[in-house]
C-alpha cells in the first residue's frame, strides 16, 4: 500500500471546505462550522503530522477539551468533523486510516431548549419600522423567523423567487440541501411585501432576499448583532438570538396543535426524535394563552 502524501493543512481544509461546498451542497455557514472544529484538531496536534494521529491522540485531545468545560453536544460535533475530515484525506490523499472511527463524545445533561413567552415574542417582531429601510428589513427578517422556523442560515440564503406569497408560503434549502415548503403566517406576509418594497432602495444584489446597508446579501452575523440590539430595546432581558424565535415557534405551535409531525416537517428535522424533546417543555402556561396554532398567523377581523 502507498504511504500517505503529506499535504500542507490549510491546503487540505481548503480542499475539504470545496468539498462540502460544491459536492455536498453544504451551506457557507456549515462549512465555516468545520472548519472551526478543525482548525482546533491543528492546535491540538500541534507538529503531529495528520498521518501519525492514532485513537488515543484524538481519545486524548476530547478528554482535554472536556476537561476545560466543552459539554458533550460540542465534542460530538466536533468528533463529527473530524471523522468526515479524515474520510476525506483517505479518499483524496491516500491516508490509511480514520483515528476517529467508533469514539463517542462523553454524554452531558440535554438541556431543554429556551423559548421566548408568548409576550415576548409579539414584543421582538412588532418593531418600529420609523427608522429606515433596515428596520423594514428587520421586522420581515424576525415575523419570518418566527412565522415559519427558520434555520439562521436557510433565512440569510433566501432569494426573492423562494417567497410565494399568493400561497402564504416559502420555499427553504436546509441541511444536506433539502428542500422544503413552509406556510407564512399573515404578519409575516405583511412585513415582507413592506420590505419588498422598499428594497429596491439598497438592493444590489438581486438574488439575495434579505440584504445589507451596502445592497449586498446580509451576513448571519449581522443578523444575530441586529436581533441581540433589537431585544435589548424591546425590553427582553434573556439574550435573543435566531435560533431563539426558532425554538419558540416550535414550542408555541406544539403546545396549540398537539402535532408533532407538522412541527417536524416545518422545522426540517429528519429525525422526530429531535423535535420530541420540545414535547418535554412545560405548556401548560402557554395553553391558556394560544387558542390557534399560531398567533401571527391569524388574520385580523
């Protein structure tokens, strides 16, 4: 068997990176994740060659890390990334093996994902649009969010032609670039066709729904800086964030449809078991509240 070809690492991450990107379709995001978690497998090895590292180094380096503080969701990804980097150096640089193949991350406690209140929630998407054309765009960014789900990612890929709002609908690319089709609530179809109209105002970039102060396609971080400003002058004391709203779409509409199917179609899981654990949260404040599967979604009469 030939010996493995020594590559430079940032020529190998770059090659992984294309990788995800152009053959499996991942998102910039999702690949910027891996490439975090492997650049912190090259501070780990320090001048181990990538060749030389056997179990016991990465069974090691997860130890370490779990020894200052990561928990056992991060060092699973982490892991993860790892395991699909070196399937990738087998396959196109001839390594011979994969040194992450069968170790697992230690279990940690599974936190039950936080939700806004019912109050709160209204509070972060009724903003006040008097500020200019980007706080339009906020509000159509947070009722989207909040409206239908969304992945921080799948919302800053959005393109105008995803929209149909004649069908009170949007067509989203998730992770592993599936497609799917998620209804709009009405609020939410009223704040986009508001940003809609005043895009034109900043768009440079005419392939990007959602864009930024110099027209180009917004960035996820600025979305998050933009949401975190926002909740801090919407009086929300817990921190806001994407993911945030998403949870909490989640866990409202749970808790006034029962339908833990529909949630998991809306939210892009491709196991039940990972919308089950909303099933685990307390509803029952919520239940007297909601009346309808989701309160943006009724239509004022």
């Amino acid at each position: 068997m030939p010996e493995a070809v020594a590559q430079p690492r940032h020529d190998t991450l770059h090659g992984f990176l294309a990788h995800l990107l152009n053959e499996r379709q991942y998102s910039p995001l999702t690949a910027e994740n891996y490439a975090r978690d492997i650049r912190r497998l090259f501070e780990l090895a320090g001048t181990i060659p990538f060749d030389q590292l056997q179990s016991h180094h990465i069974r090691r380096y997860v130890a370490q890390l779990h020894g200052q503080g990561l928990g056992g969701k991060t060092l699973a990804r982490m892991l993860s990334a790892w395991r699909s980097f070196y399937a990738y150096l087998m396959r196109e640089h001839k390594y011979h093996g994969n040194p992450c193949v069968g170790l697992r991350a230690p279990k940690s406690a599974r936190n039950l994902p936080h939700a806004l209140s019912p109050d709160e929630a209204v509070r972060m998407v009724e903003l006040p649009t008097d500020d200019g054309p980007l706080a339009v765009r906020d509000k159509a960014m947070f009722e989207l969010f909040y409206s239908s789900g969304l992945r921080l990612a799948e919302l800053v890929g959005l393109d105008p032609k995803a929209l149909d709002l004649d069908d009170a609908s949007v067509r989203v690319t998730g992770k592993g670039n599936k497609t799917r089709i998620v209804p709009l609530g009405s609020h939410a179809i009223t704040a986009l066709q508001t940003w809609l109209a005043v895009r034109p105002t900043l768009a440079k970039n005419d392939d990007a729904l959602f864009i930024n102060r110099n027209g180009g396609r917004i960035s996820a971080r600025s979305v998050q800086l933009r949401m975190k400003e926002w909740g801090i002058k919407q009086g929300i004391t817990s921190g806001v964030h994407p993911h945030l709203l998403r949870h909490s779409f989640a866990t409202h509409v749970l808790q006034s449809s029962g339908d833990l199917r529909a949630v998991q179609e809306m939210l892009g899981h491709a196991s039940i078991s990972t919308t089950q654990v909303y099933t685990h949260l307390d509803f029952q404040y919520l239940a007297k509240i909601y009346d309808s599967a989701h309160p943006r979604a009724k239509k004022k009469t």
